[in-house]
C-alpha cells in the first residue's frame, strides 16, 4: 500500500502542504486527488434532486408519501398472498 505524505496530512488535517520542493505541479495532482475523494467526487451520486434547491418536497411530506407507499404494497402483498 503506497500512500503519498500529502494525502495522509490532507486526510488528516485538512489543510492542504505548502510544498518545498520544485516539483510542486505533482505535489498538487495527488492533492487535489485527494480533496476530489474526500468530497465524494469518485463515487455516483443520486440525483434525484438534480435541480436542487427547487422541486424538492418537503421532508416530512416526502415521507408519509413514501411510507404510504410501502404500506400500501404490503398490504397488496398480503391480501395476494392469502388469495
């Protein structure tokens, strides 16, 4: 397991290493790698609320219409499987 220096005192500090040596452009790849895997850039995200902050329902809206939902698809379920 190869980890740079810079990526373990980003991860751990969260300040990002004032570079001493002349090679500061690859100083700054791995870094900003880094930051881009902290702030969840390498995984998928939902977009449900593409267009978020409009057209997203209230919080509590939202879930009496989801748990509706499921109840209403147990209680198909149930009354199928009695059938």
């Amino acid at each position: 397991m190869s980890i740079a220096l810079e990526e373990i005192v980003v991860r751990h500090t969260h300040r990002i290493p004032v570079p001493e040596s002349p090679s500061v452009r690859g100083i700054a790849v791995r870094t900003l790698a880094t930051v881009r895997e902290m702030a969840g850039d390498h995984v998928r995200h939902n977009t449900c609320f593409r267009d978020f902050p409009r057209n997203v329902p209230d919080t509590f809206d939202s879930g009496r219409a989801s748990c509706g939902r499921r109840c209403a698809t147990r209680s198909r379920r149930a009354a199928r499987s009695r059938r």
